[in-house]
C-alpha cells in the first residue's frame, strides 16, 4: 500500500468547515479564520512505549492522540478548526489503521475538527499532531494572566490515570468495574473543550492538565510571577479516594491519593484561575460544559507554592518538592 | 537535562514577528495572520534511517529539516512566519542537539520564520515539523489550477541529490569537488521562497520537486484535470549531465541521467505551470530571486503524460511508467 493509497483508505475525512479554504493533497493546506480570531495552534507527539504501550487498542490511541492536543486548545479558550497528522509507521497494519482512524475520525468529528493535511512514512511508531483553533483576539486564557487573590479551580477528577497505569504495573490491584472505569480515563481523556470556551472571558489563566496539578500550575505561576496557596482537604472527597479506600488502609491510601492527585499526569484537565466575584459565572460555566469544578485554592503575591493540610497548617517544602511533575526527559540515559 | 531546560538551551528563538501574537511556552501559540491573507500550514516528518543516515552531520539535519518544510510554503507562493518542531530524541546529546538547532535556526532566521512552540520526548530519532506562511488570499499557487496551453517549468537544476545517494551507496565515485557539491544538494536544499512569492500572479500551478518531477507533476495533473507533453532534450543540457559525463560513457551516463532527473527526488525545487502568454514575467521572476528557469513541456487538455524523445518523438509508455516517483511507502514490508 503506497502513501497516497494509505490516506485515501483511512484518513479522508468527510467533514469541512468554511474556515479551512483548501485541505489536504496540495503542498499546503489553507487556513482562513475570521476577522477578529486568533488562531490557536498546538503540537504533541506520541511515542510507543513513552507514552502508550503496544499493547493499546489503536481506537484509543486514536483517540487519545488527538485528545491531547485538543486539550491544549480547550486551555486556551480556543474552538477546534483543524489538525494534521504526521504518522510513522513500522509497516502498513490494516487492522492497526482501521482502529486508529475510527478512534481518531471520531473524535474529530465530535469537536468539528477537520483533518487537513499530514504526512505518512516508515519508522518506528510515531505519531505527531498539530492542532488548530480560533479565540476572539482578547479571550485567549493565557498562562500569564493569573492575578493575586485569584481563586483556583480544577475541572473534573485527577489521578485515575495514573491509578490505571498502576494497576498496569502491578503495583495495585482492583475489581474489573474500577479497573474499567480507570483504564478509560488513562486512554480515553475528554478534553475539556466546551469548558475552555465558556469560561472565555471569566477565567484569568489557564493550562491543562498533562504532567500533574502541581507541574502545570507551576507554569502558570512562574508566567505570571505570582504564588498560591492550595487546600489539600479537597482531596479527601475525589472520586480516586473512595476507590482507593475501597482496597487499602488508611495509611496505604493517602501515600498514594497525594502524589497521584497531585503530580500523577494524563489528567487532561483544566487548572484555571478566576477574580473571586466570578465564583458564580465560573459554577455555571462549569454546568454549561457538564464538568463538575473545584476550588482548591487562591493566587498570592508571594512567588512561592504554599501547601495546607486538611487543618490548615502548611505542609514542609520538602513534602511538596517530592511531588515533583512528570517530566518526558527526566528518565532519558 | 529536563524538557524545559533542553528547550531552554537549544531551541531558544530570538527572532520575532508581529504575526505572532503568543509563542512558546503556553498551551498553544496564537498566530494573527493580516486581513486578506491566507495562512499556509504543511507537516513533514523524517525518520532516521529513512529520510537521512544516523551519520549525517546534525547541522545539516537541522537545515533540511526546516527545508524541506518550508519548500512546500514556496510552492504555495507564501511567505514564512512560524514553525513548530516536535522531536523525539533516544538522548538528550549536547553536541548532537547543539548542531542541529544551529542549523535548524539560521534556516529560520534566513527566511524570518519564528519557532514558537513544539513538543520533546525520549524515542527513536524523529523530526516533525509544522510550518506556517501567508499568501494572499487569490495568490496561492495551488495544484489544481494547470489550464491546458500552459508551459510547464522547473527552477535550478534535478537530479543532484540522487547523485550525492548513488555515492553512498558505493554505485558511483566522484572526485572530491563534484562529490562536495552534490552532497550540498542532498543535504542543505535551498527551498524556493523568493521564487514562489515572485510567481504569485504569474503561475497557475505550483508543487515542490520532494518525491521526483514526474511524480510531483503527477500530482498537478491529477488535481488540474489535464495531462502534459514533456521534452526531455533539456536533460542534456543539466548540470547532471555534465557531472556524470565526466566519469561514464554516454550510455552509462544516459541510462542513470533520465531515472535521476525524472524521478530521483529530494531536489527540492520548484515545478509549475504558467500561460504562454507570460513568459518574460516568468524569467523575470526567476531573475529576481535568483534562480535559473528552464521550460520543459506544456499542458494538455488531454489526461495523459507524453514524453518526447530529443527528436521529438514520443517515448514508448513502458518507459516512462518505470520512472515512478519515489514513494514513502513502498518499500514497507
């Protein structure tokens, strides 16, 4: 199977949109947002064995090659136009085609995403997207725009990546339902899109969560040259808690609950900061997209991260170094 | 050395634009392309093993890595802004990472084009680069727009590339001189912008010369609708000629110099269409950007690919169907 064949076959997307003013099979595609927009534009790449096992169903991983760059539209504010997929395969797997493509063509066409462009070749399996989105020219959230006395807020539920990866590692056991439940986080990430556009224009910064809480809030406070203080009581009352609690003692859950919440990665969710006359427009932005949000902290002046425990008192530095983020390159030779 | 820092050290971008309202460093870059433009967007990707040798110089890499994305932007007739660049790399190399991001940014800087986001990981050694340019809107020199009368030219000179491939494979010597010269072709193409941007209103048709001229023209046939009458007279009188003529007798410089120039890809230059009516704006053209244009062939309203032999008889179609164009793909087991 050639090339060309190969994109015919899998990857011709049915979908247009008026803003993409010429697609794929010319030397470039053409981009037209509106008058007024931005355009947002992201990139991730997605290597076997780093960042998926081969053991994945290629649905999944289709789904969560784009999942992860849309995320990083939906931090932004930004509404999905397009992307394209650069794709290296070790050889011409029909059945790995098909799943990967459906997984990925699906996913697309839930956010009207066109695929607009891309390229394939022959090598070790690697997958690369490059995504694009359009946000009115003064609503992008930004990671620099966080303001002392700022609440911040998480969407959704964090760790249950990580906890799936465990169970993957062995490190944890859990009935097939939790495991289900879990596994489904780890592959098949909602990126928080509706989200990101509702809170345009109500939320000050934004990032999402791909190497843990305590790693992409840092960026957003080193952007913006300010510090926080977080609660840590809310973690007592996450979705990963009760299912931790299910299996393990008290001590066992909490060694666990922490870092993973905290650091463990793969959450896809939005960390995000918001003036607090706007808890109200943030709780309905929030219903608007059907993601639960949480307020688990405020933006200081200090550049330093402080930590409370459930009693308010704050946590040693060295408790908070450990929980470092995830980065790809700390465990490279 | 972690992701960020990596970042930090080497790929670190002075160069700025005022297209580029938001670079690196947040969850997307946001591009605000003028009013009336179009924004051009290509990926390519290169693979080691496959696209270059692990012995290649890693300056060089870094050159054609960039080149090869921002001659798909030349034969769009757009102009530079920006780029992403996601790289998977098996180490973080110093030396390796300070030569290619040498090479990689006096490219951009050369053609003003700001690297403003991207993605690192650990994995096998893979380059994925998105590039971004703008044409104005009714200016793109798409592939589908050959008209039947057109003429049919090629910038600078074909072939080279192969040539410089031939000698690592051991099928061909050179002397030292000839062999640098052609390994420049192979390694540091010089993607036609200032030849695209000038054909803008002159050219209907435009592809870049990656996977071999008759396959690239192919594709402007396909798309356009039409068919073509190509010379091949003009082979005698390319620089590859002279080279090979130099070394092999005249049936032996023969039977490599048609697969070479036809098909031998990674030349990177310029194939188009453009009325006869405008000519002296065409050689205009390539005399402002510096670049020698030869006239090959015309269009034909007839679907077909005729080749002229030097006494203007056809080729037997058996001939040219051998020289396919070089296919990703095909070589994949």
């Amino acid at each position: 199977m050639g090339e060309f064949e190969l994109i015919r076959r899998y990857f011709q997307h049915g979908l247009q949109r008026r803003e993409i003013a010429l697609g794929n099979g010319d030397d470039c595609a053409l981009l037209a947002p509106a008058a007024g927009q931005r355009l947002a534009v992201s990139t991730d790449m997605l290597v076997e064995g780093r960042h998926f096992l081969s053991t994945v169903d290629p649905e999944a991983l289709g789904h969560k090659a784009l999942a992860v760059n849309l995320s990083d539209l939906a931090a932004m504010g930004a509404e999905p136009l397009a992307f394209t997929l650069a794709l290296a395969l070790p050889r011409a797997d029909a059945r790995w085609l098909e799943g990967f493509s459906r997984g990925l063509l699906a996913l697309a066409d839930a956010h009207e995403c066109v695929l607009m462009g891309g390229d394939t070749t022959a090598g070790p399996l690697n997958i690369c997207i490059t995504v694009f989105g359009q946000v009115p020219q003064a609503q992008a959230l930004r990671r620099d725009a966080a303001v002392a006395g700022d609440d911040i807020w998480v969407s959704g539920s964090l760790g249950e990546a990580r906890l799936a990866l465990e169970v993957f590692r062995g490190t944890l056991h859990l009935d097939t339902s939790d495991f289900v439940a879990a596994r489904a986080r780890m592959e098949r990430p909602s990126p928080r899109i509706a989200l990101g556009m509702a809170l345009r224009g109500i939320a000050h910064a934004a990032a999402d969560i791909s190497d843990g809480l305590l790693g992409d809030l840092g960026h957003i406070l080193t952007a913006s040259r300010v510090g926080a203080v977080l609660e840590t009581a809310w973690l007592l009352d996450t979705s990963l808690h009760r299912t931790l609690s299910a299996y393990l003692s008290t001590d066992e859950v909490l060694s666990r609950l922490y870092p993973w919440v905290l650091t463990g990665g793969d959450d896809y969710e939005l960390v995000f900061t918001a003036p607090a006359s706007g808890r109200e427009a943030v709780l309905a932005a929030g219903r608007q997209a059907h993601v639960a949000l949480t307020r688990i902290g405020r933006i200081s002046a200090t550049p330093a991260l402080v930590m409370l425990d459930p009693q308010q008192q704050p946590l040693p530095p060295s408790t908070v170094a450990q929980w470092r983020g995830f980065d790809h390159f700390s465990s490279v030779p």
